[in-house]
C-alpha cells in the first residue's frame, strides 16, 4: 500500500466520497426540506454504522494526516458539509426551520450522527435503521420543525377544549 499517510489518505477520501454520493442521493430521494434534512441524518448514521472502522479512522485521525493530505480531506468535508449547510439555509428562510446559528446547528447534528462510530454495535439491541430513524428525527426536533399535521392536531384538539 505504502506509507501510513497513503492508507489514511485512502481511507479518509473513499469515506467522503461515499458519504458525499449518499448525501446527494437522500437530497434526491426526499421531497420537502424536513425530509431532506432527515435524510441527511439518516445517510449518515447509516455509512457511519455500517462502516464503523472507516468511519472512526475518518473522523478520530484527521489529525494524523500530513498539511497536504489533511487540506483534501478538509475540502472534501467542506463539500459534504455544503450539502447540509444549504438544505439547513433554504429551511430557515422558509420558516420550516427555527435555528438561530446555522453553522453550530449543523456541527452539532453531524457531530450526533457521527457518534454512531463510537456505540454502535450490530449486536445491540436496535437496528442501525431504527437508530437511523430516530436520530433523524431528532435533528429535525432540534431545527424547531413542527409537522404540519401536528400544528393542524393542537389546533384541533385545543378547539375541542381538551388542553
């Protein structure tokens, strides 16, 4: 293979570029921006569980890269990371998100997703699926996303006289 600097730089690159063609096929799959959002999160959690040694050495040794190297992991992360931004942008001016710094909304959300590579096991007692599908909708709770049809339940409801 060659030094340890090749094998990281193979590693770190091939991990983005995957969770890049991922991110960019969930945006094309999803309708609305909540669901785009959802499945970014989803993307990720699922390269990250289902590729959990590439995804450590990807976010645990960036570190270890040389200037040169770490500068085309970096770009390479910025570009993933434009794919959030710009989805997160379009849905606060819209309205359907309610997030006041968009660049920590963002660092923490990946930040979430990327925590997969440290606890998730295959064994545990969730699908990396059904871990998936919570922590997506768990980054649109913390975007202040409120469903439609729940707002149209509240109003329902509380018109009802049931509080």
């Amino acid at each position: 293979m060659g030094s340890k600097q090749d094998l990281l730089l193979t590693i770190m690159r091939d991990a983005m570029h995957q969770m890049i063609a991922s991110a960019r096929g969930a945006l094309a799959d999803a309708d609305g921006l909540p669901n785009k959002l959802a499945g970014l999160a989803r993307a990720h959690v699922m390269y990250n569980g289902g590729n959990l040694l590439d995804a450590y050495v990807g976010d645990a040794e960036i570190r270890s890269l040389d200037h040169a190297n770490r500068a085309r992991i970096v770009r390479l992360r910025d570009d993933y990371e434009a794919l959030w931004a710009d989805v997160i942008t379009r849905g606060v001016e819209t309205g359907e998100f309610r997030i006041s710094d968009q660049k920590l909304f963002r660092i923490a959300v990946i930040q979430m997703c990327n925590g997969v590579t440290y606890w998730y096991t295959p064994t545990g007692p969730a699908s990396l699926a059904a871990i998936a599908d919570e922590l997506a909708g768990f980054a649109l709770a913390m975007a202040g996303y409120v469903p439609e049809v729940s707002l149209r339940q509240v109003k329902k409801t509380r018109s009802k006289g049931v509080s």
